[in-house]
C-alpha cells in the first residue's frame, strides 16, 4: 500500500505535527514501507498461535475485596488546614 503527500499532509494535521514540504515526501515514503511490512505480517498464518498478553505467563495475584478506612484518618487529618468533627473542614462556597 502505498501513501500519497496527501495523505500524509492529512495525518500531520490530525496529530497536529508541522511538517515543512521538504519532508512530506519522505514521510510519504517511510508510512509506504512500514504499511508494507504489515502486509507481510499479515500474510503469516497464526491460526494456531495462542493470543498472549505478556511474554512471560503470569497469573495475576488477587486478594479480597473488602472495604476499609485506611486506619490512618488520624495522620491525614494532621495536614489538613482546618478539621471539624474528623473531617476535612473547607470554606463555604455557595452563597
């Protein structure tokens, strides 16, 4: 498949990239060359090729969901500028 200055013109406005006329053709041809390369990847037959998410198996670790308060309500509230009754204390913005 092969990309036209058009297009490429096209694609440097739509990621917002400025390109000088001098470079148009050369992207031009770079995008022709990768999109070739990916014709050639797609003429593989991985019909009996397990889709992988990582190299390496891995499981991922789980635990139990449970709800907590972090136990530390104490030390947070330490920063805070103002505390009112173990809350973040915040000036009244509606009038």
């Amino acid at each position: 498949m092969s990309v036209d200055e058009a297009t490429v013109r096209r694609i440097a406005n739509l990621a917002r990239i400025g390109l000088r006329e001098d470079e148009v053709a050369g992207f031009s041809r770079e995008l022709s060359q990768i999109l070739g390369f990916v014709e050639q990847l797609d003429e593989l037959d991985t019909s009996g090729v397990t889709p992988l998410t990582s190299a390496v198996e891995t499981v991922i670790k789980r635990r139990e969901d449970g709800v907590t308060d972090g136990g530390i309500r104490e030390q947070i509230l330490a920063n805070a500028p103002l505390e009112d009754d173990g809350y973040f204390a915040v000036p009244k913005v509606v009038e």
